[in-house]
C-alpha cells in the first residue's frame, strides 16, 4: 500500500504533506496546479508561463523529499492539449513519476478523454524516464466510469477511484464499476487488476457504514437492486439460465446468492408465474406451484398486494396462501367499538379500555365485552380475542395507505385508513386469552416486534423467529384507522375459523 497526501503547488503545503506522509514505508507527495484558461485567467490570475513555472519548480522542490512524486493539471480535460504537452513535459523532467489528468467537473466525453492520453503519451518525451499516466474523472454527466475506461484504453494505468462512486458533487469514478468491467470485458483492456472481488460488497457495506452515505438501490455493482430481478421476463431467463440477465455472478463482489448462482428474484407486479413458483417451491410449497388453479389464485394476489406496497415479502407470499386458497366463511361480524383512552405522565404512560360487540353469525346472538390495553387498538384486539376465544398469534400489523380526505393537497381527517392483520393460530399453553402489550398503539402477541420501515408509509409488525402453520390476513378499510383495525382483525380470524372448521369436518 502507498499513502499519497494531496498539496497546492507551494513548499509549505507540499513540506507539511511529507510530514504527514513520510512516516508510511511507502509514500507519495501529489502536487497539483490547474492549467485550464478558465482557472489560469479567474482562479488564479497567472498566465500560462507562470504556470510552467511554478509548476516545474515545485515538482523539483517535492523531489528533494521523496521520489515518487504525482503531478495533475487540473481541469486538464478543458485545457488545451498543446499547453498540456508543455506542462506535462516540464513536470515530467522535474521528476514527476505519474502524470495524472483530472476531468475535474466531469466535462468531458470518453472520446474526448481517450483521445487526450493517447495524444499527450505519443507526444511527450519519457524516454529513459519511469512515467504512469493516471485518470481522475467526476461524475457530473454520469461518464466517470466509461471516461476513465477510455484512457485506460489509450495508456492510462492508473485509475483513481472511490468506493460507492463518493466525492464532489456527483461524485468521482467508481471503484467496483471500473474494476468489474475489466474483470467482465477484459478483451477490451490490454491490463490486469489484482484486486479480490469477493471483497467489494463488503467494503462497500463498510464506507457506507462510516460515512453515514446509504449506497442508492439502483447502484452498479453493490446496490440492493444490482443483481435483483423483478420483470417476468427476465426472472423467466434467469431461472433457466443465469448468464441470460446477469453478466457477472453475485458471489463475484461477495454478494451471498442461492447455491445455483441465481441473484434475488424480487417478486412484484411485474414477475410471472415462473418466479412465484420458484419462490413456492423454495418456501415448501411444492403442492401449491404444481396445481395451475392455486398458482393464479396466488399470483393475482400477490399482483394486487403489489399494487399497494411494490413488492411481496415471503410473510405476503405465505399470508396470500391463507388469503387465497382458504377463502373465509364470515363468523363474526363487528357491530359497535367503543374506545376511551388516557395519558399520564406527559403522555408517557397510556392507557385505554375497548368495548366490543360482535354478531355471532353461528348462533345468531351478540355478544360484548369490554379490554384494557397500552392503546385503543391493543385494547379493542384483547376485546375481540375475548369474545372469539380461539388462541390468535398477531403475526404482522401494517397500515398499507391513508388516502383521499377533503383537504385540498393532503389526505384530511376524514381520509379512508386500510390495516392488514396476518395472524396464525396461537399454540395451546402459550396463550392466556389476552394479548401482550405493546408500547403505544400497535398490538402484538408473542414473536413479534415493533418496527418502522423505511421503505413507505407501512408501520408494521414482523416476526422475530419463523413459526410453522398456515398465515391467515385480514384486510379492514375505515375512515377511523381503529374501526379498520378491528375489521382487518376480525377477517383474519373468520378464515382461520372457516379453516380450521373444515379441517374438522374433514
């Protein structure tokens, strides 16, 4: 490893970038001075001799420190390539060993910064002299990776990257970008690169994480959706054959895939019934992908979940079996919710006590109750529970939209709430008929937790460990998100009871 340190072009930047350096076995000094017009005439009121000037005397100056030295012209892309010819000589016989040429705003086309290092090389004289021409190119029109590509095409044999395409403004050439296209394309490149692949992800995961700078989803290489397939047609492909829509494998920049070297099929709107059935098969579903009828039942359901939230879990994929294929005998039917609530303590103690009737469409009676809980939905769900008296384990809770209302550009008090429940059936002697409390609102039962996604607007429950058994969901739509809870609670617990009675009389 070489520690370089960046200084101006003046011995008191360039003698304290040494002390800084110098204590590395290996170590560099990088000086740099811009030669564009534009910097000359406005940044730095110097014409283009003082510039050679200044230039050469400094590179010498930093050859009395150490001897790998590094020269960039910066802006070169927007200088004339003549000057640079000039400059790039005078540097080179003060001692400078790489000759870096920065496309400092990102200006320049592959062409154009191709064409620069071939004819910069071909016309200053190296010989006898140990010289590296390097690349730095910015991303401001999106080109950094392909700029640099170019030169490396025409000599360059350094490439200065960062990881996760950091830097100024729209940030500088992308280490894993530049390293996989020599790794996949190498005819196109007369070079090697040492680097371990199997590391990228990694120490990508690693500058996100000290940077705080979350690596965007649709991000070359390493981001989330790099080696994911959503579209029909290509999960299609990719299940009969990776190399169809996937250049490189997951397992080559350290991404953990399936042992058949597949990315992730992420299942949505767009996925085909080939995807849904391979994703049934690897959950153990073998019986439902193989029967044609239970497939589309299950893929226009997920379709339609989607729709709302873009794309499906393997907690939807399982909830839609219970949804889809046992279909719900209505039991119980919500008739009156009454709910009053209490905070003490600057709010942080809450209380609240439900009353629920319920229509037992079975018996034909009504019946109420009344629950305490940490919050008016928590309370409403022990009521229900009470009157069911069927063992329930909450599963996931989610407010999947709250839409329309009166208000002109945002959903008002009166905006319609949709809760989804998935629920499974509680196992006997670990449930005592009442529901565990949760913090604030949001029920639960044993197994789950409380979370925030920060993927939309769903506030949602999940699972803290899998459990077995059929996941049954319910789906309650009112303008008072409580009315919805209890109603998306409610239809989850008349498909559980439909299944279970029939499993019964079976």
């Amino acid at each position: 490893m070489r520690i370089a340190g960046l200084a101006r072009a003046n011995e008191k930047d360039i003698a304290r970038c040494h002390e800084a350096v110098s204590h590395a076995p290996l170590h560099r000094i990088h000086t740099f001075l811009a030669s564009s017009d534009i910097h000359l005439e406005h940044k730095l009121n110097i014409t283009r001799a003082e510039c050679l000037q200044t230039a050469a005397k400094m590179v010498a100056f930093a050859k009395t420190l150490v001897e790998d030295i590094e020269f960039s012209p910066e802006d070169a892309g927007r200088s004339d390539p003549d000057f640079l010819v000039d400059l790039c000589s005078a540097v080179i016989d003060a001692g400078a060993t790489t000759i870096n040429l920065p496309d400092t705003v990102g200006y320049t086309l592959p062409v154009e910064y191709g064409t620069m290092f071939a004819y910069l090389i071909e016309k200053t004289d190296t010989k006898g002299k140990h010289v590296i021409w390097s690349t730095h190119c910015h991303n401001d029109l999106g080109l950094a990776t392909a700029n640099s590509l170019a030169a490396v095409q025409q000599g360059a044999r350094q490439v200065e990257v960062t990881l996760n395409s950091l830097g100024e403004r729209a940030g500088n050439t992308s280490l894993e970008e530049v390293v996989m296209a020599l790794r996949t394309r190498p005819q196109h490149f007369p070079v090697y690169c040492d680097i371990e692949t199997r590391q990228i992800m990694r120490a990508s995961k690693m500058v996100a994480s000290y940077t705080g700078i979350a690596v965007q989803p649709n991000k070359a290489i390493v981001g989330a959706n790099a080696f994911a397939h959503e579209s029909g047609i290509h999960q299609h492909g990719v299940l009969k054959h990776s190399a169809t829509y996937e250049i490189m494998t997951p397992e080559s920049v350290g991404i953990e895939a399936g042992t058949d070297g597949r990315g992730t099929l992420v299942l949505g709107k767009h996925s085909g019934k080939a995807a849904y059935r391979q994703r049934l098969i690897e959950l153990g579903y073998s019986d439902v992908a193989a029967d044609a009828e239970q497939l589309n039942k299950i893929v226009e359901g997920a379709k339609a979940v989607a729709d709302q939230k873009k794309t499906i879990s393997d907690a939807d994929l399982e909830a839609l079996l219970g949804d889809r294929l046992y279909s719900a005998t209505e039991t119980w039917e919500l008739r009156d919710l009454v709910v009053s609530s209490s905070s003490k303590d600057g709010g942080k103690v809450l209380t609240s006590t439900a009353t629920v009737t319920l229509h037992d469409l079975g018996a034909d009676e009504e019946k109420m109750v009344a629950a305490i809980g940490v919050g008016p939905v928590d309370a409403v769900f022990k009521a229900i529970l009470k009157l069911v008296e069927r063992p329930v384990q909450l599963t996931q809770y989610v407010v999947t939209k709250i839409e329309g209302g009166s208000g002109p550009d945002e959903p008002g008090n009166d905006a319609l709430a949709s809760v989804v429940t998935h629920i499974k059936a509680g196992l006997p002697g670990t449930h005592d008929g009442n529901a565990a409390a949760l913090p604030s609102d949001f029920p639960g039962h044993q197994g789950v937790t409380v979370r925030n996604d920060p993927s939309g607007n769903e506030l949602g429950i999940v699972k803290n460990a899998a459990s077995g058994g059929i996941t049954y969901t319910g789906i309650g739509t009112s303008t008072d998100i409580i009315v919805a809870s209890a109603r998306a609670y409610i239809a989850a617990i008349n498909r559980m009871a439909a299944h279970e009675d029939r499993e019964k009389a079976a």
